[in-house]
C-alpha cells in the first residue's frame, strides 16, 4: 500500500510538470502544493517505513525548492522564498513529530544533518533561480537572498528540540 501511495505522489508530479510543460506554464500556487504533497508524501512514507522518510530528505527539499524556484512569477522574489520556506519548515516538523517517532539526541542530529544536505543545495537552486529572474530589482533579489537563510535558521532555533524525549 506504501508503494502504491509513493507512486502515485510521483505520478501526480510528473502529470503537473507534464501540464505545465505543455501549456509552458506552472503557476506558483500548483508548484507550491505539488511541493507540499511531496513533502507529505515523504512524511508519510518515513512513517511507516521509519528511516527512508529521513534519508529522502534531502532529495524532497531540493525538489520543493527547485519546484517553487522554477515557476515563472514575474518578479515574485519575496513570496518564492516565503513558500520555499514554508514547505521546507512543514517537511522538518512532520518529520521530527510524524515520520520517526519518538527521537533523542543523537536522532535530532541525524534528521538535522540530512536536513542541511538538503538545504545547502536547494539554497544554491534557489539563488540560482533568484538571480535569473530578469524583472526582479537588484534589491528584490538581495533580500530574497538573505531572507531564506534568515528564515530557516529561525525555524532552526524554534524547532530544534521539537519530538525529542
């Protein structure tokens, strides 16, 4: 039943990019739930098969944020990132309390350390895609580039020691 759950998430995905390819249109809201279904995938995959859920992470958050990244907003810097970050915060925290279970330390640092694997190359997708939009202002693109880490390393210090025993 997992895999049949699994494959469908990625069926639903490859059916949005196929649209979207088609029509030469993604919109953000179809990127950002397709993302957030994927992040919810994962989380209830890690549940009832406890250690993929944590060992996918990396791969789903640069997914979501090439995802969120890719789609043509005309300028929407600011709200990109804002919902990069919100799907890669939704993602930790249905991890820490729904895909493993109880943890204690050691565990917090091994879903944090898949966690950083991930957003290191999705922040660098990210950038990418933020400095690519030509009708962005240099400001816009300056702060959507010093907010995504400003908001994960705030998600971080509050969400840190959450799930633990």
């Amino acid at each position: 039943m997992l895999l049949i759950l699994d494959a469908f998430s990625f069926v639903l995905l490859w059916y949005i990019f196929r649209t979207a390819t088609r029509y030469n249109r993604l919109s953000l809201f179809t990127a950002t739930l397709a993302a957030l279904g994927l992040a919810v995938g994962n989380n209830v995959l890690g549940h009832f098969a406890a250690p993929s859920g944590i060992l996918l992470t990396p791969i789903v958050v640069v997914l979501a944020a090439t995802l969120i990244g890719t789609v043509q907003a005309d300028g929407w810097l600011i709200p990109k990132v804002l919902l990069t970050a919100a799907v890669i915060s939704v993602h930790d925290v249905g991890t820490k309390l729904y895909a493993g279970g109880v943890h204690d330390n050691e565990g917090a640092g091994f879903m944090h350390l898949f966690l950083f694997l991930g957003l290191l190359p999705a922040y660098a997708a990210l950038l990418y895609c933020i400095w690519q939009d030509q009708r962005a202002p240099r400001w816009h693109k300056l702060v959507a580039g010093a907010l995504f880490p400003l908001l994960m390393g705030l998600h971080l210090s509050c969400f840190a020691r959450l799930g633990l025993n």
